[in-house]
C-alpha cells in the first residue's frame, strides 16, 4: 500500500517559462547530494559515494568502496522500487528554486532576474555541469547555497569541494561576483516550517494523549571520528531542534536520534531504531518522527522512516501510535526561508564567505580541506588574482 501511494504522489509540474529562461542576472546553484531518478542509476550512484573521501574513507578505498557499492546496488534497488522507481530529490530541488527565484524576483527587482541550478554530488545534474552552464548563460552574480540547512564536512564541504575541483585549471570568470551561503540552521523560518509539519501530525492523536506524545528529532548519523575532529554538524542539528521546539511551543517530551550509519566504525547514537524499540519498552507508545536535517523527500524519509521504521519496525516493537513529520518540500513557510535567507545574503554588506566556513576543525589535517578554504577566499573575494587555481589533491 505504501509502496502505491509514493508510486501516485504527484510532485509540482516545472512550468515552460522555467525551463526557457531569459538570462539571469543572479543565478542560485542549490547545492545538495542528489539521488537516483531511476533504478538503472543506483549503481553508478552508489560507486560514486563509495569512492568520495569527502564523503566517507575506507581503507584500500579504490577497491573496497567500489566492491561495496557493487555488493548493495541490488538491495538499494529494491528500496528504490519500493517507494515508486526513483528518488524524488530533483522535482522537488527543482520546484522549490523556482518557487525561491519567483519570490526574490518579487522581493529584490534590482538583482532580477534570478534563476535558480541544480548541483548535485553523485547523480546528474552533475556540480561541474551545472558550473559550466552557469558560465554559459552568463550570470552577473553567482550565489552558491547548500541545501543542508546544517554544515558538515562530509556533506556541504564535500559539495563545495567539488566546486574547487572545477576550478583547478580554468579561470575564475572576471566578470563574476561569487558569494556562498555554507549554514542556516537555525534561521526562524526554517524551525517555523518544522514546527508547522509536527503540529500537523501532532493533530493525528487523541487529545487526552497528545501533550505526551515523544517527538523523536532524526537527523543522518555521522563517524565519531568525524564529530572528535571537530564538524560542527551535530551541535548545529542540535541548535535546529532547539529552535524548533521553541517555535512548537508544546510540553510534549523530545529527543534527538540519528539514522542512516554506514559501515562498522562507531557513529553517533542512539541510532533511531534502537531509541523506538527502547522507548516502547519504557512505555512510550506514541511517537512522531520528525526528520530534521532533510529539507525534502527521498530515500532516508520515504523508505528508511516510513516503510522500515513506521511500518515494520513500530509494528515488531508494539508502538501504538507513530507518525512521521513530513520534510519542508513546497511548504510556503519553508519557501519565505528561502527567500529570506537569500535576499538578506544579497543585500548585505557581510563577507561573501563567513568566518565560520574558513575556520578549519581544531583536529584538521586535511591538506584538501585547507585547499578548499583558500580557493573560497579567492573565489568570493574582493580585489583578488584570478589565475587558474592549481593544487596537488
């Protein structure tokens, strides 16, 4: 039944004008990981992460990380299959730049037209294409905006890697302003649009009950080797919950948990599974789901929260009750946070590239990470030479 309703959910339609845009004068590259549009593009997705030492190190990475890419790519499809043949991640991306860009057209003339471009990591449209047609089509102002609300280095970090890697031995257009937007996790509109999506299934319960109702904050886990070298990611997750329950306003208890580890290494816990199972245990037997650190569908909320977790899981454990917050998506709410975020961005006089991005963790030794920092400087600077940058990653 599940697996029907995703395969029928209808996701906004781009319109023509969109796709035949006149050229931008401030173009908007959205920043995320991506995910596969289809099963055939499950395999070559998978080799992709299993490869990217921004994303995740292995040893003898060149040979493990393809061998288990190869060895999941099966499972990953029947996943993919489960939930309707596809990730959902680019429609969505894709509606809410343009619903960002109508609103920025609206709000700041000055700096229209604004277009909105997809950069993904592991799946098209690929970061160094969505680069080059930026070029192309010729923007005067260039504003690159993660879509992690919350900054790490395995995810923004490795995006704008990605970035400094298509610049290594090309120009920096002259005729370009770049500025970057890395972190905005605790920006109010954001934890107004979650708080919105929790009070809508916070409704779903009985009115004697609902004050009691556990609300389990779940973000994607991290290595504890990454959190002891510094990322700032889980104290920025936990800042969005913070500020999303202030925003809720309710008595209702809540935790954050962590989901999604890869591998044997030790990650952050307590993993979700394990905190719905103990949590029933101990007598909590209603719960919401609130996936916090996703600002749309895909893998990790339709099949990993809802199939395995809110179906299976909850069921094995005895939960009464558990519902799952849906993401951002098209939320107006969400979309005024956009449009906030980038409009301010546009309209201040604050460096293009924050200090918080070019202070390096306190246990870095990443030569690539120093790399990136200082391309950034260069990239969105003032007054700087702009020769092809050259490195030795």
């Amino acid at each position: 039944m599940l697996s029907s309703f995703y395969r029928n959910m209808r996701l906004p339609r781009m319109s023509a004008a969109y796709s035949t845009a006149a050229k931008p004068k401030t173009a908007i590259v959205l920043l995320n990981m991506g995910g596969p549009k289809t099963t055939d593009q499950v395999g070559d997705y998978l080799h992709r992460i299993m490869t990217d030492r921004d994303m995740i190190q292995l040893p003898v990475q060149s040979r493990l990380g393809p061998w288990i890419a190869r060895r999941r790519t099966d499972e990953v499809k029947k996943k993919y299959e489960e939930i309707g043949g596809g990730s959902p991640i680019f429609k969505w991306t894709e509606t809410q730049g343009r619903l960002l860009t109508d609103e920025l057209d609206k709000k700041l003339p000055q700096s229209a037209p604004h277009k909105s471009y997809v950069a993904f990591r592991y799946v098209p449209p690929f970061t160094e294409d969505t680069f080059q047609r930026v070029e192309q089509e010729g923007a005067e102002r260039v504003v690159i905006f993660s879509q992690y609300p919350q900054y790490s280095c395995a995810t923004t970090g490795s995006s704008l890697n990605a970035i400094a890697d298509y610049f290594k031995e090309r120009p920096i257009p002259t005729n370009v302003q770049f500025s970057m937007i890395e972190r905005w996790a605790t920006h109010p509109l954001l934890a107004q649009a979650h708080a919105t999506r929790i009070r809508e299934k916070l409704d779903k319960f009985d009115a004697q009950i609902r004050s009691d109702v556990l609300i389990l904050f779940t973000a994607h886990s991290l290595p504890l080797k990454a959190v002891s070298r510094g990322d700032t990611y889980p104290h920025e997750v936990a800042a969005t919950v913070a500020a999303t329950m202030a925003s809720l306003g309710v008595p209702n208890p809540h935790r954050l948990v962590w989901q999604s580890k890869v591998g044997p290494l030790p990650w952050l816990q307590p993993y979700t599974d394990d905190a719905i199972k103990d949590y029933s245990k101990k007598g909590h037997k209603h719960m919401i789901l609130v996936p916090i650190a996703f600002v749309n569908e895909h893998i990790e909320t339709l099949h990993e929260l809802d199939i395995e977790y809110c179906d299976e899981l909850a069921k094995e454990a005895g939960v009464a009750q558990i519902e799952r917050a849906a993401t951002p998506n098209d939320h107006p709410t969400f979309i005024a946070a956009l449009a906030d975020i980038v409009a301010t961005h546009l309209k201040s006089d604050t460096p293009r590239v924050s200090k918080q991005f070019l202070t390096r963790c306190p246990h870095c030794v990443s030569p690539r990470c120093q790399m990136s920092k200082n391309f950034f400087k260069r990239l969105c600077g003032i007054n700087v030479n702009r020769e092809p940058i050259v490195t030795n990653s």
